[in-house]
C-alpha cells in the first residue's frame, strides 16, 4: 500500500467523545516498563480496532524512537509546540495539527473488526521545559483548562487516549496535568524499588487534585502491573511451579494489600519485547496483560482512591522490609561522617559511626 492510499482522515466517533478513556502511565522509578507497556497497550488497541492517541510526555522521547519513526517523520510537529502556545486560547483546535497518523503496514488485527487508527503527539526534549515556561507565563489553574481543552479536542476521534510520563513527580508540569486530566493511572512496577514508591505516587496525586492546590479534581482510578518480572523468591521455595508469577514476592505483596487493583498477569522480563516487532501480531505475555488491563478498566467502578490509606501502604512497607535486608546482606557497609581538609563545616548533626542493619 503506498502512502497515497493511507486513509488519513480521523472521523467522529458515535461516542462523540463521551466514551474516550484517558490512560496515563506514571512512576517516579525510571526503568519500571511505563514506555514499553504504552506502546504495547497501544498497539493492542489499535489491533482491537480502537482509534488511540499516544502523547509522548517523556522528554527523552523513548515512546516516539521506539515506535521507529525518524526526527524528519515528525518535522518540528512536537508536544513542545501545544505549550508555546499556550497562551493564544485559538490555538487548542490548531494544535491538533501536531499530530501525525502512524500506518503500520503489519499490524494484525484481533477482531473481525477493522485495525484501528493511531495517532501520535510526538516527544521532544526541551517540551518539560516550555511546559515550566507555560506554567511561569499564567497561573497553574489556566494551564490545566488550556491543557484539557486540548485533549478533550481529539476524544470525539478516539476510543483512547494514552500519556507516557518522565520518572519524576514534584515539579514535573507535564507528569501533573497528565494525571489531572486522566481517567485511568497504571502504575507499572519491576521491584521493591518501584513497589514503594508507590505511596509517594498516591500521596502526590492526592496532593495536586485536592480542593487546597487547584480546586477539587477528579481522581482517576489507579492500577498496577508488574513487568519486566524476576523470578526473585529463595531457591528451596516453588522451584516445580512453572509461572514465574507464583515466585515472585513482590506480586504477592502488592497482590495482598490491594487485590483487584493489581493485575494478575505478570510479564517477566525479555530484552526482545523492548523492540514493538513482537507486538504488532505475535501472541506475549503484553497480550495478555494489555488484555486484563482493557477488562479492568470497562468493568471495574470500584475507586483506588476511595479504598486505599495510609495503613494499606504502611502494611505494604512491613511485607517489603524483608527484601530491603536481604539486598543489603553481604554488603558490610558503614556510614561515617565526611571531613573536608581545610574546611571547618558544621557537624552539629553528626552522630557516631554507623554500621548498616542486615
């Protein structure tokens, strides 16, 4: 098929924008999958026969490399540019000039439905940049209108709209109106790392959507899968179940605490799912969690946010603590205060020297 006869024209859906979902993928741990399980989750969409948007909001831009396309696909057309004008309220429905149509000539369909189309507003690495310029030129509430007058422009085109994040919270504008404006947070874990951050995830949304920051602001529900999956439990345990699931103690923790809001499908690490070739139609693990992430979205009304507390992170912490000990066994670390040659420093809150507990 060439170029010429690529239906490039996005048209209304029946749903007329009511049924757009807002997905976005957000954790302060860099490396926990966010990319990799947006771009599967895109394509699983698409091949469902959604029409999806994906906002690359990482200013490293790894959404808009890895789905392949060169700097000159994109021609200057990037996120940076629906924050330098931010200021121009005419602009909402220009910026929908930015995106650009992907056509992937092998992506396979999953239903007798046709594949879906997919749209993308690319990544650009000084867009936190011109996001903290927007915010600095008008105040934190007009940035969050302009902001989603902007995206609820495309929800009249697409079942879904996707946000891939940078790893980072506090101070992170785009990380912020992402989450303010979504309808769905997935929250991608790879480790005890990524697992206990999560409290300061749900503290720092509860933050910027009460009625003190901006006004009260919906929240959206929140969800959590585990990728890139080590089979991490002791040698001596389950060494016959074949599901690397069952071995890992982090799924249990999470699993134990907050039930339906964890996934059941794990994905244990393959460097070769880094690549979007196996996503476009051989059968991963992606699959099938993109599959359970899709249920648990239509059919779950049950809010995070209304169930979780401070005592439900709290017991998470105290199942996480043995895994902290034992990544510190063996290390034989000390701590001792540092002393400068010809400085004379403040040591008042020195203490003695410190042997770090097993």
């Amino acid at each position: 098929m060439s170029s010429h006869d690529v239906d490039t024209k996005m048209r209304k859906l029946p749903h007329g924008g009511k049924g757009c979902k807002v997905i976005t993928l957000s954790n302060n741990k860099g490396g926990c999958g966010k990319t990799t399980l947006a771009i599967a989750l895109y394509l699983f969409l698409l091949r469902m026969g959604y029409n999806c948007l994906l906002i690359d909001g990482d200013p490293q831009s790894n959404a808009s490399q890895r789905l392949g396309i060169p700097e000159t696909g994109y021609r200057g057309r990037r996120l940076s540019d629906l924050f330098t004008n931010a200021k121009n309220r005419k602009y909402v429905k220009s910026q929908m000039g930015i995106a650009r149509l992907l056509h992937f000539k092998y992506l396979f369909r999953m239903t007798e439905e046709k594949v879906g189309k997919g749209i993308i507003l690319p990544g650009e690495h000084f867009s936190g940049i011109h996001a903290k310029h927007a915010a600095e030129l008008m105040d934190q509430s007009t940035l969050l209108n302009y902001f989603r007058d902007c995206i609820n422009a495309y929800k009249p085109y697409v079942d879904f709209i996707i946000i891939d994040t940078a790893p980072a919270l506090e101070g992170n504008h785009i990380n912020e109106l992402a989450v303010q404006v979504s309808d769905i947070l997935l929250c991608p874990v790879d480790g005890y790392e990524a697992a206990s951050g999560i409290h300061t995830v749900w503290r720092w949304i509860k933050k910027i959507t009460s009625p003190t920051y901006l006004g009260s602001l919906p929240r959206p529900n929140m969800f959590f899968a585990l990728v890139k999956l080590q089979d991490d439990m002791a040698k001596a345990e389950a060494k016959e179940t074949a599901d690397p699931m069952i071995r890992n103690q982090v799924f249990h923790c999470l699993k134990s605490v907050f039930g339906d809001f964890v996934c059941d499908t794990t994905v244990k690490e393959q460097v070769e799912l880094k690549r979007i070739t196996p996503m476009l139609g051989r059968k991963t693990n992606y699959q099938d969690l993109c599959e359970e992430i899709l249920e648990k979205i239509s059919n779950t009304n049950k809010p995070f946010f209304r169930v979780a507390t401070d005592g439900n992170f709290d017991k998470l912490e105290e199942l996480l603590e043995p895994m902290r000990k034992g990544a510190r066994e063996g290390k034989d670390l000390t701590i001792h205060p540092v002393q400068f040659v010809g400085i004379k420093a403040d040591r008042s809150g020195d203490v003695s020297d410190v042997a770090v507990p097993a």
